[in-house]
C-alpha cells in the first residue's frame, strides 16, 4: 500500500505534468484572443464559475461511488459502502 508521503509527491507531480496543458486548453476554449481572463473576472463571477465546477466535481463523485457500490453489490450483498457523514 502506498504511504501517504508517496500519494502527495506522487499527485503534486500528477498535477505539476497535467494542470499547464489544462490551464491552456481552457484559456483557448473561454479566451482565444485574450480579451477576456480569469484576472478580468468579477469577484462574484469567479464565484460563480467555481460553483459550477463544484456541481460537476460532485457529479463525478456521485458517479463513482454508485460505480463502487455496484461492484461491490455483485461481489458481496450484504457489504454496500455507507454514504459519509460530515464528520468522517
């Protein structure tokens, strides 16, 4: 099992080789001339954008968990995963 020292060092490098190309691929889809920019955003625009990436954040999460408990559910019948509590 990986240490928790290795799955940092291991997903800051992940996100060190990713996030540029991703940063760029945004900036040409939203902002191809460079009239417009995340510096260029209102405070509650910015807000707002965040917001959006959260529902989409949560519908990833929504997703693979139904997938986990469906694989699980063919695996074992009587171990389905518990939603999380807050304080988990």
């Amino acid at each position: 099992m990986i240490t928790d020292p290795q799955l940092r060092d291991d997903a800051l490098e992940d996100f060190i080789r990713q996030a540029p190309a991703k940063f760029n691929k945004g900036m040409a889809e939203h902002n191809p001339d460079g009239t417009r920019g995340l510096m260029r955003m209102t405070p509650l625009q910015l807000i707002e954008c965040m917001e959006e990436e959260v529902i989409d954040q949560w519908h990833y999460v929504a997703a693979l968990r139904r997938l986990l408990i469906d694989q699980n559910s063919t695996t074992s019948k009587t171990n389905t995963p518990k939603p999380l509590a807050v304080s988990d």
